[in-house]
C-alpha cells in the first residue's frame, strides 16, 4: 500500500504544553482524509508541521517520501495548502491572483495561460476573470483561494477549515470540487467541523487534546466507536430533564438535537426502565457521526481527568 503521509509519534510542543501528542497515522494516495476535533485540540499544528512550515518536537514523518525534519523545502514545492486565514491579493483580479501564483511556482509562461483556464474552470469561476478579488463574495474568495492553492497541480492538498464562514450551497460547491480532485488522484487532508463534510470523507481521524482517539471510515465509527445502546426520544424542552436522565444509572450520557434526546444506555435491555424514567417511547438509533464525536470527545476528556 502506497502511503503519501505517515507519521511516527509525531510531537510538538509548546513550552511545556504539548499541542501534538505521539500522533501515528497513514493517508493513501487519493485519499480524501478528514480531521477532526474539538477547536484548540492541534489539528492545525498538525497540518503546519506537515507542510513543513512548523518543526516537529519530537516523533517524525515522510509527506510524498520527503522527510518531515531533513526536507521541509521540498515539502513545500510539492504540496498546496489552503489555511484557514489564506491570502488573495484583494487588489489584483481573479485572472491576476492565479497568475500570480502560476508565476510563484515557475509554470512555465507558455503553459500559465492554459493552466490558469483550467483553474478557473475547475473552481467554476468563469465568468469572472476580471472580478476584483476584494469584490467577490466569500465562497467565491474560497474557491480562488483553492485555484491558488492547486495551480501548481499538486499530489497532495492541505486544507485547513476551508469552508468555515461561507453558506450552505458554497459549502456543498466546495466540497464536490475536493471530491473531484480526489477522484482524479490527488490526496486530500482536510479539517472541518461539518458533519455532512466528515461523511464524504473516505476517513476520519478524530484528535482531541493533542491524541488522536480514533481513526477509521465513517460507517466503521458508526458501528465501533460507541460502545452500548443508543436511543432517541421526543422530548420537547429537553434541556432542563437531561441532567435527571444522565442521573439514571444506566445511562451514560445524553445529548440533544432540537426536540430530539439521544441517550447512550450500558445496554438496549435498559430500553423499557428509560420509558417508564422519561415518560416517553425510546427507540434504537444508529449512532450519527456527530453522536460518536460527542462520545468521544467526552470519554477522552474523563479519561484525561481520572
Ligand atoms: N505558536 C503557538 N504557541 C503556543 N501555543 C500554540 C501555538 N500554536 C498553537 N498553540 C496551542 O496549541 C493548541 C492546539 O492548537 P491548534 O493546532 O491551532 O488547534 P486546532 O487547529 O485543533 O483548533 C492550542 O491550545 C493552541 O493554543
Ligand atoms: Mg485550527
């Protein structure tokens, strides 16, 4: 198995604080490669350290078999990154930004004209070749920012929040482009606090507190991550019996999504106790993504304190 990115007991600290704890993972070529976890939990250290703009601590890593420690420069050549805080020139044109860039990875001139087409194609901003880019609207900003980013068609694409602070639709735009450049071979890690985006993803890694706690497809989550019996109930105003239903020895814990509860039993054989506690019918549920990362976030969380 080709892998494009491995890790080995990759580390950074800060001080005494350590942002990235020991983290092992493997991304394959092709891979569209979701990171998540709860905000200051180091998925961005992460990312910087494997786009060779932050040294590691301690622990190492190969991205496109170029040594994270001996070849950040190379590192830097081959790979795009888009951060959340990525730069356009806000005075030059969606043409002009892209030939920028073009001219930043010596693409040769006689091949700018045709690769800057092609961008403009791909991120689906025809049309607006001579917008200014202060103009644009913010998904239209973020779809340039990829132009940029993947101008030099690189194997490899780092992605670090890129679809906070745009609406719905640009989201979804967005994402189909990754997914097509995944489809044409390019490697994609991406962070995201959207549940729709982690299910498109081919796999999840989930890092909190510096650890990465679990690492597998979405449906394998679903199924494995949570351990015991998950129920949902119509409970409306819920917020305020949640703390007596969390109270119930046989429930572990309990979340709400509108009018809707989910509760984590120990087992289902504890399905009719909840009915008669809660006063409503409680019915089996296949963990949601999100339901697996409450879970997880809280059980690292309890562990860390015990
Ligand atoms: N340059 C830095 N100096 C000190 N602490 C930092 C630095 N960069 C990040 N951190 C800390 O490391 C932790 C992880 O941050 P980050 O990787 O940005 O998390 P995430 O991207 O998951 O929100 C946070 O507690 C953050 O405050
Ligand atoms: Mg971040």
């Amino acid at each position: 198995m080709e892998y494009v990115v491995t890790t080995s007991d990759l580390t950074r600290k800060f001080g005494s604080f350590t942002a990235v704890n020991s983290l092992n993972i493997n991304i394959r070529q092709g891979e569209i490669y979701g990171f998540l976890g709860p905000n200051g939990s180091g998925k961005s250290t992460t990312i910087r350290m494997l786009c060779g703009i932050l040294e590691p601590t301690s622990g190492s890593g190969t991205v496109l078999g170029y040594d994270l420690a001996r070849d950040p420069e190379k590192i830097k050549q081959n790979i795009g990154y888009m951060s959340q805080k990525f730069s356009l020139y806000e005075d030059l044109t969606v043409y002009e930004n892209l030939n920028f860039y073009a001219g930043l990875y010596s693409i040769p001139r006689r091949e700018r004209d045709q690769r800057i087409k092609e961008m403009i194609s791909m991120t689906l901003l025809s049309g607006k070749e001579n917008d200014l880019a202060a103009n644009l609207g913010g998904g239209l900003k973020q779809r340039l920012a990829l132009g940029c980013a993947i101008i030099s068609r690189p194997a490899i694409l780092f992605l670090d929040e890129p679809t906070s602070g745009v609406s719905p639709t640009s989201r979804r735009l967005f994402f189909k482009i990754i997914q097509s450049l995944a489809g044409r071979g390019t490697t994609v890690m991406v962070t995201t606090h959207f549940m729709d985006e982690a299910e498109r993803c081919h796999n999840i890694a989930f890092i909190s507190e510096g650890t990465l706690i679990a690492n597998d497809t979405p449906d394998n989550l679903k199924k494995t991550a949570i351990r015991g019996c998950m129920v949902e109930m119509e409970i409306p105003g819920a917020l305020n019996g949640i703390q007596y239903l969390e109270g119930l020895p046989y429930v572990r814990e309990c979340s709400v999504h509108g009018s809707m509860v989910h509760a984590l039993l120990d087992a289902c054989e504890h399905i009719p106790d909840l009915e008669r506690a809660a006063g409503v019918r409680a019915s089996e549920i296949t963990p949601s993504l999100e339901d697996v990362f409450i879970a997880l976030a809280r059980l690292n969380r309890r562990q860390v304190k015990q």
